[in-house]
C-alpha cells in the first residue's frame, strides 16, 4: 500500500494539534510529515524532536515531494500560499484549516482538476476533542477521503456539509467555545460569591457540564431535561423565568449572527 507524504505550512497551534492526533496512531498512513514555518525557527526545532518528523523553513522546496498540503496559516495569507501553489503542485490534495477560505476560494486560483478540502476544527482539537465540520472540492476522489477522514478523526469527530453550511456553522462550532466559556466564568464567579475557593469553583462547574452532556448524548430530549430539573413553581423555574424574560436564547442567536456577519466581513 503507497503511504502518503503530508507537508503542514504553518506551525501554530491547530498544525500541532492535528499533527499531534496523527502521530498518538501510530499505524498512521503518513511515510513522512514535514512541517515548515517561515519566522519561529525555534517552534520548528520542538515539533521535530517532539514528534519525531521533518522540519524545514522552505515549504515551497518541500512540495514536489508531498502528496498532501495542509495549509494552517491565517486567511490572510492563502492569496499568497495558493498563487505559489498554482504554479508548482502537480495534482496534491490541497487542504486548508483558515476561516473563510472554501473550496471554491481554492479552486478559482489553482489549476484545474486540484483536489481541495476545507476543514474547520475548533480548539478542542488540542485534546482530541474536536467537532470539525468540511466541505471538499469537486475533484475530492475515494482516497482523499480516506486522507482527510484519518486527519478529522485523529482530533476528534466531524461532520460534512456545503461550503455555505460550513460558513454558517462555524459560528456554533468553532465559535461557541468562547460563548460557553463565558457562561462557565459567570458560573465560577457566582460560586466564588458564596465564598468557595477557585478550584472549588472550577470543580463544581465542570463537573457540572460533564453530567449534562452525558445527559445529552444519553439522547434525551431536551424539554424533559430542563423539566427533570426545573420543577413547576421551584426555585429553578425562577431562574429560568429570569432568563427568558432577559431573553437569553435569542441572545445567544444574535451572537451566533453577530459572528457571522463579521465573518463574512
């Protein structure tokens, strides 16, 4: 069986992450990884020895050699990346982890027939824990896939869409992180009121969600769970009238249109 050859230009914090779910499988189809970044050589140095690859500072001298191209640069940079790209990849599958950066972004400025995939992880990925969603290219063929599924489930798991889809659910899936974390701080901080140490806190809250979620993935619907919890006339439906009457939902449904719009620019 041919093993792949996967260059990573770019080497912050999602190319580790992904890198480090390829490499914990240790019957990975990758013969060589090689990771380049341009300006933190030092970066470069720890990712070699941590991970036992190739590094180098030149992705473009590395190409001929790759079969895959994971692109984990800012948006910003891929005009650049894929203009270079254009005028010496030879049918690699092109993949990129930017925001924004679709399949038909890629397409337009490559040659014709270039396999590309566009995939979203969220930051849970640096624990395996990530809920990516993707969108490929019209070229994408059965062993693509077979790449790209191994990638996805070496951080976690995912889900494929239309690029549309991929631009409107970024802002659950790649955003809301940020929304929860919120939620988890005004948490802590009402418990750290009464008085608890912060690790105190931090245990009861986590904890917290960790019991929800199996709730939720026990399948449970979702009325019953709030009404398992929230009595008629108790003291939890107080505070969730509180919060409807705050608007909470619609809230949250702003905020998810709110980064969307900015997405979009």
């Amino acid at each position: 069986m041919t093993r792949s050859k996967l260059l990573m230009v770019g080497a912050g914090r999602m190319a580790e992450a992904i890198l480090s779910g390829i490499v914990k499988n240790k019957k990975n189809s990758f013969e060589i990884i090689t990771v380049t970044n341009s300006t933190d050589k030092k970066k470069l140095e720890q990712l070699k020895h941590k991970y036992s690859i190739q590094a180098t500072g030149d992705w473009e001298s590395q190409l001929a050699s790759h079969d895959i191209i994971l692109l984990a640069t800012p948006p910003h940079t891929h005009e650049d990346i894929l203009k270079k790209l254009a005028s010496k990849i030879d049918g690699q599958l092109i993949i990129t982890v930017a925001a924004g950066i679709d399949p038909s972004f890629m397409e337009e400025r490559l040659p014709a027939g270039t396999p590309v995939c566009w995939i979203m992880p969220n930051t849970a990925a640096q624990v395996g824990q990530s809920m990516s969603t993707y969108s490929c290219g019209k070229y994408v063929d059965k062993s693509h896939r077979k790449i790209l599924s191994e990638i996805l489930s070496s951080i976690g798991v995912s889900e494929e869409f239309s690029e549309q889809h991929v631009h409107d659910l970024t802002a659950i899936t790649g955003s809301s992180p940020a929304f929860v974390y919120a939620f988890v701080e005004a948490l802590e901080e009402s418990a750290l009121g009464y008085g608890v140490s912060s690790e105190q806190a931090r245990k009861l809250v986590v904890n917290m969600f960790k019991g929800s979620i199996a709730m939720l993935e026990e399948g449970h619907d979702l009325k019953d769970l709030i009404q398992q919890v929230a009595s008629p006339g108790g003291s939890t439906a107080e505070g969730l009238e509180l919060l409807k009457k705050q608007d909470f939902s619609e809230i949250i449904k702003q905020a998810i249109t709110a980064t969307n719009n900015h997405a979009r620019g």
